[in-house]
C-alpha cells in the first residue's frame, strides 16, 4: 500500500478509490518540479512526503492525498510535472468526504484554495494558517460547516478571476462567516513565484 500510516476508504455505493502507484525512482523529478517551477520551498516538500501527503507516481506526477478525519485516505489530486502539466483526479475520489490539507494542524484560520500547489503556496506566505483544497471549485464543500460549528475563521482564498470570484461569493452566500481573502496575483502560487 502507498501510505501504510492511512486507511484506504473503500465505500461499497461508490467507484473504488484507485491511487496512482507510488514510484520514487520519479521523487527527485516532481520535487525539482515543485522546488523549481512552483518555486515551494524544499522543507514543506519534504514535510508533506514525509507526512505521506505528497508522493510521486510512475508518470512523473505529484500525487497529493485527500483525507478524513486526518487518517481516512478519500482521494488524490494528481499535477503533472512534465513539460505540459495536467491537473486531474485518482479515479473514484471524493472530495465531498475529505480534502488536501497543509499547515499549521493547531491553528484556527484556514484559507480555502483551489488546488493543492496553491494550498501549500498559501502555507509559504502564511505559515500560521491551515490550507485546504477543494481540489477544483465549489460554493459548498460538504465538510465546510464542520469548521465555521468550530468556530474557525474560514477565508476562501479562490483564484483572483472570474471563476473564483463568482465562487467565492456563492461561499459566503451559502456561509455568511466565510470571508474572502483574494490573491494579488491571479492563484497563490504566482504569488510565491513573484516574491522579490
């Protein structure tokens, strides 16, 4: 099994989860990738492998892992690394179930974002924060309302165009605490890769 420290949730109503195959011979690729092209720094990298929510497959992606409950694998967001990278889904993940999530696991702010990179780009300007990825966008994310009963402040860092505007707003429409916190570039990984 890929992550031996997580169950594989395997729901009987729906598709089997299938994670990609984990391959190391491809790790030093993907976090060159990510060191630099995403410009993340190489200790949340290896933070995030070491955690088990960040790992490589045979084709060269970045696999990173939805959970439950921080133990129950749902999902993976799937970002290739190659000269024309490509954004997808293991098949059978269900992002109503769980979510990639970075940062501080204390901390009583989290930031929504739209992508995993994004998420972690997120943790390298604001290391105090949670991040989370919604792995695409949604207006209600299932598992949304379990923060805002815990009385997290909840921002929704969606990219800064059409789409995560309108998002956004449907979230704070649908959750009046939600807040919006929107990037000075268009996602927060071109905000990482522009800091002087």
């Amino acid at each position: 099994a890929p992550h031996s420290q997580y169950t594989r949730l395997m729901p009987s109503k729906r598709k089997t989860l299938v994670l990609p195959v984990k391959d190391n011979t491809n790790l030093s690729k993907v976090i060159h990738y990510l060191v630099s092209k995403r410009k993340i720094t190489r200790p949340l990298i290896n933070a995030l492998y070491n955690s088990g929510k960040l790992y490589a497959d045979k084709k060269n992606n970045a696999i990173f892992i939805l959970l439950k409950n921080k133990n129950i694998v749902v999902g993976a967001e799937i970002h290739g690394t190659n000269i024309k990278p490509w954004k997808g889904m293991a098949f059978g993940s269900n992002k109503n179930l769980g979510y990639f999530c970075v940062g501080k696991e204390n901390s009583k702010k989290i930031t929504i974002c739209e992508s995993a990179i994004d998420a972690i780009s997120f943790i390298e300007l604001e290391p105090a924060y949670m991040a989370i990825s919604t792995s695409g966008v949604t207006s209600n994310p299932a598992w949304l309302n379990l923060f805002i009963d815990r009385n997290f402040t909840v921002y929704c860092g969606y990219d800064a165009d059409k789409t995560g505007d309108y998002f956004a707003h449907m979230m704070m429409k649908n959750c009046p605490a939600v807040k919006r916190l929107r990037p000075q570039k268009k996602d927060w990984n071109d905000v990482v890769r522009n800091v002087e």
